[in-house]
C-alpha cells in the first residue's frame, strides 16, 4: 500500500533520552513489552527472519503486542529498540521514516485491525539516544511529501534515503520508537459507576443496579485476538473469553456486593431499588 504524500510534524520527546548499551530498570511485564525491530505485521518480515514448522516467523510482530495491549485493562507499552534482555540499542531512523511508522501504525489500527482502534487508544513517541541529541540529522527535513509504502518487507523511499546517507558515511541518529496504549475507556467508567454505587448505597438512595461495562475485543490483521498476561501475549479463545468476562464481572460486581452484606435487613429493605 502507498499512502498520499501528507506533511506530518515530527515529535521526537527532547526532554528525556536513552543511553545505549544500557539496560532499562524494568522488565517485560503485563505492561511493558521489547522489541529490538519495528516491523508491525507478518507481511512486513524481511527475508532472513527463520519460520517455525507452522509456518509462522520466528519474529513476531509489533501487531501481536499492540492487539495485546488494547484488550488488556491496564494497557500497556513497546519498546522498539530495546533488546528481550533489557537492553537499549536503538534503531536507526530518520524523520521521514519515523513519519513512515506514524503512517503505518494508523493504517494498521484504522484499516486493518477489527474493529478499528480510537485514535485515542494510542500515541507513538520517539526518544533520542543521549549521545544522538544534538545530531542535526535528528530533526532534519528530507522530502516533507515523500509518499510511503507499506504493507510490504520491500524498502520504502525513506528506508533509501536513510541507505544512501549511511553510504555517504553520515552518522544517522538513532531513536527509541514507543507505542502507548492507554486502557479501555470501560475501566475508568466501571470505576466510577461501582464507586457511585456504594455511595448511594450508603445513602440509600440507589434506585437501579449498575450493570458491568465490558471493553471491546480487538482482533489484529491476521482475525486473531490476543490479551496480555504477564509478559506474555495470550491468544483468546472462546472458552477463554468466557472467562474473562465473567472475572471482570466479578471485579466489578464484588465491591458492590461486599458493601451491601454491611447493611442491615430494615436499610436493604428502605432501598428505592428493593421497594416494588
């Protein structure tokens, strides 16, 4: 797929940086997640990555993570650049290319994931190396217009342009590419809706019983659906998301329910909701 030549302004985070060869003081968890390439989808797996006897990569993609992420409640965070050990390498990319992702992860999310992500679910962000602060090709414009091609393992125009620099012996900067997936929106809501229903308890002055927000599930490009746990990505089955929402049904209702067994019979008796 090529997508329209469209200005994009750039946001490398200047205020903070990595130091390379370093190693970053957390661990994967069931919100952190380390990827030493950037390659979103299996279609996008250079030549040389090894396939299993399933005839899937070796290497598995960012989409994988990112499905994870945004069916979990806590939401999580990729680290492209960062090694399974904990290790900051970074990856070399210049502007045009870091605009390419941004390209490439909306097309994703937007097109290809079901259903199509909010916007507002995720935000990318790329922190320089320390030592490539103040390399002028950071924030260096090439082509403002250039028109990118993804959905492919080929090189795009940008991946050229950064080629033919690093030919020329120029000292291409380096970055450590985030992806952010913020939680479901249902959390916070359920959070609300559970905390205001012990308050009305308390008044009794509940006149109807919440009920339980459940987030949506995503399913990635390839229609699998995938939930994190621990550090890691879990397909969902059927039976499994059976489970799963019955535990988030029971994380909300039981609160409540605690609550309520502190009434006395004559306060659940004076309850709106309780009188016919």
């Amino acid at each position: 797929m090529i997508a329209p030549a469209i200005k994009i302004e750039d946001d490398v985070d200047l205020s903070r940086s990595y130091v390379e060869g370093e190693e970053v003081d957390f661990d994967e968890d069931v919100t952190h997640e380390f990827k030493g390439h950037r390659n979103l989808g299996y279609e996008e797996m250079p030549n040389f990555v090894k396939y299993d006897n399933s005839g899937r990569p070796t290497r598995q993609p960012l989409s994988k993570a990112i499905c994870s992420f945004l069916n979990s409640v806590f939401g999580g965070v990729i680290y492209c650049g960062v090694t399974d050990e904990g290790k900051v390498k970074g990856l070399l990319m210049l502007r045009c290319q870091r605009q390419h992702f941004r390209l490439a992860v909306e097309d994703l999310l937007s097109n290809r994931f079901t259903p199509p992500v909010p916007k507002e679910r995720y935000h990318l962000k790329f922190v320089p190396m320390q030592s490539h602060v103040d390399n002028p090709l950071l924030l260096a414009e090439q082509d403002p217009l250039m028109e990118h091609e993804f959905r492919t393992s080929l090189y795009c125009k940008c991946d050229k342009a950064a080629e033919m620099l690093a030919s020329g012996r120029e000292h291409l900067p380096k970055v450590v590419m985030e992806i952010h997936i913020e939680p479901p929106p249902e959390v916070k809501e359920n959070q609300i809706l559970a905390r205001d229903t012990i308050r009305h308890l308390e008044e009794g002055t509940l006149t109807q019983w919440p009920l339980c927000k459940h987030p949506r599930i995503y399913c990635d490009q390839m229609g699998d659906a995938y939930i994190r746990t621990h550090a890691l990505d879990r397909i969902i089955s059927e039976t499994t998301l059976i489970q799963l929402q019955f535990d988030r049904s029971a994380q909300f209702y039981q609160p409540i329910s605690d609550f309520y067994q502190t009434l006395t019979d004559e306060q659940k008796r004076a309850l709106p909701v309780n009188i016919d």
